[in-house]
C-alpha cells in the first residue's frame, strides 16, 4: 500500500528506456525555518506568509525564564500589524518558543506565557489588532532553530513564530481525502485518498482550531505497521513549508525518503527524492504530479537530466548511461533519444564522439575502431555519409567522399611515409 499521509497525486518517475534503463520512484518532497520579520519588508513579510504560511520574530526578544518582550519588539510588532491589514481575512496563531532551560511543564507554560505576552503586545495600540484575530500557544523547548549549547543559540530559541491558520483568501484545499484523528489529543490530520479504518496517525506539535499547525512530526501506519514520517511545517492538518517525508517502499523491505518543500500537502517547488534501492532524483516539481525537471542518478552513477513527464524524458536532456549491450553514452538526448552532442563507447571499445540526430550519429564527428583505425568526417544515419578522412592502423589515410562508411569516387590516399596518391573507389573496392 503506498503510503496517503496528506500527499495526493504519488506518482512514479520511470526513466525512458530509450536513453538506456529504466527505473520507478515514489514522489513526495530541507529544513528551512521561517524567515524574520525584521529582516524583511512589510510587502516582503506579506509575500512570506502567503506562500509558506509562516514569518517569524527577529532578534532577542526574551530573557532566560522572562516572558517579558525587551528592546526592538515594539518595532517588529508594528510592522507585523500593517502587514496583517493586507491580509483582511487572515487569523494567526502566535506560537512561543524557549531554550532547554527547565523542565517540560515550566518551559511549556513560559511559552504560552511569551505568546500571550506578543498578542498583548499586538492588541494594544498603536497595533490594535482586532483580538478574534489571533491566538496564542506555547510549544516549549520541542522546536529550536539553534544548538542550545552556547547562549547565543539559547538567545535565539527563545523566539515567536507567526503561523497563518486560517485566510480566506489562501488557496483552496484539494478535494479529494480525508481527515485521521491523533488517538491522544483529537488532532485532526489530512490524508490523501478514503479514510480507512486500518490507518491511523499521530502529530507531535501545536493543535490549533482542532487541526495540526505549526512545526512538528506526523507519523502514520496501517496494518502493515509503520507506513511513513514527515517532520515539517504543517497547516491546517497539512503539509506546508519545508518538510522530510520517510515512506515504506512499496514491497516493505525499506524506506524512500523525500526531502523539500510542500504546498496544501502536495510536493511544491524544489525536491530530493531517495530511493531504497539507491536512486536519487534532485531537482524540481512541475505543474502537474510525474512532471519534474532535474537530475536522476541511478545506484551506479548513471545520470539522466533534465524534464521527465509521466515516466518519460521530455525535450532536450544530459544524459550518462550503459545500454543492455554494454554500450556507454554521455552527452545530449531529447525525447529519449540521443540528440546533440555526445560520446559512445561500446563493449568492443570502439567510441564515436561528435553529433547526434533521433538516436544515431548524424553530423560531424570521429570514430575509433579498436584497431586503432579512425574516421573524422561527417556521419548520417550511423555511418560516415560525406566527406571525410579515413586513417587505418597501418597509417595509411584515405581522404574523399563516404557512403555507409564506405570510400566513393576520387580518393586521395597518403601512405604512412607521406607519399600520396590518388584512386578511384566504388562500393568500398579500389577501382583496378
């Protein structure tokens, strides 16, 4: 059973045949943290919380064991409000973050205590932000940005992050799935496809308006057991953000991991694809699920790139690969087929090195036989067609027109001593 979790559309990437192998990945989707309101401007803040749902505080705002807002608040407060009044419909959840200082229950009580201090803060004038507007939670020390070893990683965890948990003008949610329940708290959690009764799933982090928000890990199974992880930002019960998914592969025998960025819980712009069997994709999500651009190595270092739509190389692509017969090509393919540039070398180590046209060499390039012999001219079709020079092992070359490899007409003939001479061939004999 493929894993739902919250992820619609899981679709397989197979690479065409026609450049060499073929091989199936599932597709989901780095761990950034929120970008600092400070840091940025209020059209800039409002753009961060349209597209990932999340800005947060910048700089130290908060003592050791202190829920009082120090110097530099009132400034990053503000602009937060103006930047609230373009988003009309929106409701934030002003969520409070400590250092490992203390236990579990205190830390979790001066984080609940630090967000309601900003949403005082936020209420107040010259904010005036409307109070249904916002709430706020407290998640302790579960979430830090920094090592709470030195105390300028501590100063920087004890923080507040901003999280959109409801805009009426967010996009809409996919249609199809369904909704889990954490077992323990109620949380509801989205998955892709039919509820089933044999599925469950669980979320470590805040539970806003009864659904999973904020930063956390989700960790589903069914009856086989363990089905996958995600560790990420979630909203509205759905990935959105940056995130880390581990999945059972689909024989059970190991985890695909699937690392990038999400948007209303489906796989959205950059992704890192890990498959069990030693395949890696990296690269980019298109428009719609089995589009994506990027690179794909296989377990022995082969390498496709480029655009892949359902299972196939869509356009021009760099490719590195070993055909069945034990032939090697680097160089350009489009639609799966060489095209370009590239270099061959077969299993006998003959290697042909020039241009390519719909799967075969067509154009200028050099072809070297085992023997040592050598053809620099043009190609079609394979095969030199037109003029070139042919060099034997003896060093003997051969200078004219080729047709299918074969020397036509008025040959100019240079023996390896220098001396030349000219011939008439025909369908690759000397004419006598």
């Amino acid at each position: 059973m493929i894993p739902r979790l919250f992820l619609a559309g899981v679709a397989a990437l197979v690479i065409s045949p026609g450049v060499g192998f073929a091989q199936s990945l599932a597709k989901f989707g780095t761990d950034n943290r929120a970008m600092t309101i400070g840091d940025l401007s209020e059209s800039q803040a409002l753009t961060m919380l349209k597209d990932q749902g999340r800005v947060s505080m910048s700089g130290t705002f908060f003592d050791t064991n202190s829920a009082a807002l120090i110097s530099g608040a009132n400034e990053v407060l503000f602009k937060l409000a103006r930047v609230l009044e373009g988003l009309p419909g929106a409701r934030l959840a002003v969520v409070g973050h400590t250092d490992n200082t203390g236990s579990l229950d205190t830390n979790l009580k001066l984080s609940q205590a630090r967000a309601q201090a900003v949403v005082d803060a936020l209420l107040a004038a010259p904010n005036s932000v409307a109070p249904e507007r916002l709430v706020a939670v407290g998640v302790g020390a579960i979430d830090p940005i920094a090592s709470n070893i030195s105390e300028e990683g501590k100063a920087l965890n004890r923080r507040v992050t901003f999280v959109l948990i409801d805009n009426e003008d967010a996009q809409a949610a996919p249609a199809a799935g369904s909704w889990l329940s954490d077992p323990v708290t109620g949380c509801a959690i989205w998955t892709a496809g039919d509820d089933a009764a044999d599925e469950g799933a669980m979320w470590t982090g805040a539970c806003i308006n009864g659904e999973a928000n904020g930063r956390g890990t989700l960790v589903f199974w069914d009856d086989q057991g363990f089905e996958a992880r995600y560790d990420g930002d979630v909203l509205n019960g759905r990935a959105e953000g940056s995130g880390t998914v581990w999945a059972r592969n689909e024989d059970g025998t190991g985890l695909d991991i699937y690392e990038g960025s999400f948007r209303s819980g489906q796989p959205d712009g950059d992704i890192k694809i890990t498959s069990s069997t030693g395949y890696v994709f990296d690269g980019t999500t298109g428009d719609a699920p089995g589009h994506v651009t990027g690179k794909l190595t296989t377990p022995d270092g082969w390498v496709v790139s480029g655009e892949i739509k359902d299972g196939q190389s869509v356009g021009p692509a760099l490719v590195y690969y070993e055909t069945d017969a034990g032939e090697l090509y680097f160089g350009d393919a489009e639609n799966g087929k060489r095209d370009g540039f590239g270099a061959s070398v077969s299993a006998d180590d003959s290697a042909y090195f020039g241009e390519f046209k719909q799967g075969s060499a067509s154009g200028a390039g050099v072809f070297e036989a085992p023997d040592g012999g050598r053809f620099v001219g043009e190609f079609d079709g394979g095969a030199p067609n037109g003029r070139g020079t042919a060099i034997g092992a003896d060093g003997t070359s051969y200078q004219g027109l080729f047709v299918d490899g074969n020397a036509e007409g008025l040959i100019l003939v240079t023996q390896a001593d220098g001396t030349q001479s000219t011939e008439t061939w025909k369908d690759g004999s000397k004419v006598k």
